[in-house]
C-alpha cells in the first residue's frame, strides 16, 4: 500500500520523511540555534581573549600571557567583593568553576543529540527487509510504531538536557534558568549570587630557584557574559520545546492508534470530494479501505501529507486511491450486499 502512495509524495517530499512543524523544531531549528551558540562562544575562547587577569607589575608579558592561560586551563573561583578569599588553599581548589572551557563542546554534543533522534528515524525507516523489520512493514504498522518512537525520543531527549545543564553547572536546581532570570529581573547580579561570574580569582605556583612562590590573581572571565544570557535563553527554549514535543507525542499517539478518528479522518475526504456518501455501503468501503488498504502506515503519511501539503493535496491523494480500492471492492463483492460484504475477505 505504501508503495501505491509514494508516487503522489513526490510532489511533496518533506512529507515522505515524516517532518512534522514540531520535529523540525527539535532536528533543525533548535539543533542549529545550538550549534550557533557553540560557534559563538568558541569564538570568543579562541579568536579574542576568553580571560584577563590583573597581574601584580613585576610579571612581563610571557608571564602574564602564561597566568591567564593557566587559569583559564585550571579554572577560577568565585569570592563576593564583601568577603575574602578563603586562607584554606584545599577549599579554594574545592571552589575552583571549570565548566566555562567545556561550554563550546558540551554545546556542540546538545546540538547532536537534538539530531540524533531525526537520525535513527532515517536510519531505521531505510532498514533492510528481513527479520523483525521486514514482519513489521507487512503488519502495516511498522511506520507508526517507529514514529511515536522517535517522538519519544524527542521527548526524552529535552529531559536529559536539562539534566546535562544541571550537571555542567554543578547544580541540583534544574529550574536554574528561571531561577537566574529573577535574580537578574532582581537587580541581583552575578556579583551577589555568582551565577556566571565575570570577576575570579585563580591560584597558581611559580618555581623560582627551586622554591615555590605561590600566586593569587583576578581574572575576568568575559565569555562568562555571553554564556549566561544564551543558556538562559536556551533554558526558556527547552521548555517551550518540550511542551510542544509532549503534546506532539499526545496527538499523534490518539491520531495513529484509535480507529474511529483514523476511518474519520480518511471519510471527511472522501465525504468532501463526494467520492462517498453516508449509505450503508459506502460505510463498508471506507472501512475496508481504512483498515486493509491504507493500514495505520498508510493513514499515517496521508496525515503527513496533510501537515505539510494541505488538504486539497491530501483530498486529491485519498480521492485517487480510494477510486482504485473501489473498483477492485465493486468487482469482486458486486453480486453481494453490504452485510454480507463486511463479513467477506476484504481485498487488500
């Protein structure tokens, strides 16, 4: 049956790769709006300078190009302007913020795990006919089972996202980016809460005639500016995402698996083309053509088919394909009624 609808997607590809508005919105909007944020910030690590530190004067400038690239290697941590920093050196190097050189590479992995799920639909929807799979696309399910899979994995996938932001910021509140946004609507800055900090301070040693001289310098962490306000941006996008992906995965679960809003879908068509009626047999008809023409596969891209080419492209594409059931149908159940018609072997 698939085979009698491809020919008809020709003219509107996009539906034949199982792209909804919203998995579009998981594979290439949001994965690209990622990817742009982790070119950004690799930028500004590896074109400008990603950290400055004020070193004390008797540094020349090979130490001082040494101190800030060791400290943005090491890490840096965070002291208010109203404390002092810790005399306890084990609890400083405890405090230590090394997330800020990982944030362009942890980026780039959140963008792909936002196409894999687009990925394993591609790869697993071209598997080969044989075995499990090949079971499965005669059942006339093997579609639909590996959509609402994927949708599943888009669903997933927004969760563990926030649990990889919490674990890259060191936090255990995975409503962080709400929570940094008030502050900042607070007026409490990261100089008050610490959230992205832009000033650090950074320990370093120096052997000097083999005795050891140990270092303090602030720093100031410029790309820590960038950072906060992208990831929170990218904290408010997951959820309206998410949402989006959850009520995705709602509808098209109702929409693939029940079989009164399946016939429904396919006889509102056929009613508005008058290519059927409401009589008994044409009630037959749709029926069969549902259940062992189209299958839930076949059901299943013609609502594709809706989605991204509209319902006169659609219309067209039911219309066409139900004339051919017809015919087949009104030849070899012609001599019989529709009762006894609906308890005959169906041509498929």
């Amino acid at each position: 049956m698939i085979g009698a609808i491809v020919p008809y997607l020709t003219r509107i590809r996009r539906s034949y790769q199982s792209n909804d508005l919203v998995d579009r919105l998981n594979y290439h909007y949001t994965a690209f709006m990622i990817a742009l944020g982790a070119v950004t910030l690799a930028a500004s690590q590896y074109v400008g300078k990603p950290i400055q530190c004020w070193v004390p004067p008797q540094f020349t400038g090979s130490w001082e190009k040494y101190t800030e690239s060791y400290c943005f290697i090491k890490g840096s941590y965070f002291v208010p302007d109203d404390e002092h920093p810790d005399q306890d050196f084990i609890k400083r190097d405890e405090a230590v913020i090394g997330y800020y050189q990982w944030i362009p590479l942890v980026l780039a992995f959140q963008a792909f795990c936002f196409y894999l799920p687009c990925v394993i639909w591609q790869g697993l929807n071209s598997a080969s006919e044989s075995g499990f799979v090949s079971r499965m696309r005669k059942s006339g399910h093997y579609l639909v089972v590996l959509y609402i899979f994927t949708k599943l994995l888009y669903v997933f996938n927004i969760f563990m996202q926030f649990c990889i932001f919490a674990i890259f910021l060191d936090t255990r509140n995975l409503c962080w980016g709400y929570t940094i946004f008030t502050d900042i609507i607070n007026g409490r800055e990261w100089d008050k809460t610490g959230n992205f900090p832009r000033v650090t301070m950074c320990d370093f040693n120096v052997r000097v005639l083999g005795a050891m001289h140990r270092w303090t310098v602030q720093c100031v962490l410029v790309m820590n500016m960038i950072a906060e306000k992208i990831f929170i941006f990218y904290w408010f996008w997951f959820i309206l995402v998410g949402v989006l992906s959850i009520l995705s995965l709602g509808y098209w679960l109702c929409a693939l698996t029940a079989s009164s809003l399946q016939r429904n879908f396919i006889a509102k068509y056929l009613r508005c083309l008058q290519a059927a009626t409401d009589s008994p047999a044409d009630e037959v008809r749709i029926s069969a053509f549902v259940r062992h023409f189209l299958t839930g596969d076949g059901v299943f891209l013609l609502r594709l088919v809706q989605v991204n080419g509209g319902d006169i492209l659609t219309g067209e594409i039911i219309a066409a394909l139900y004339d051919k059931y017809t015919k087949r149908f009104d030849k070899e159940f012609a001599p019989e009624s529709p009762t006894s018609s609906a308890t005959a072997t169906l041509p498929r």
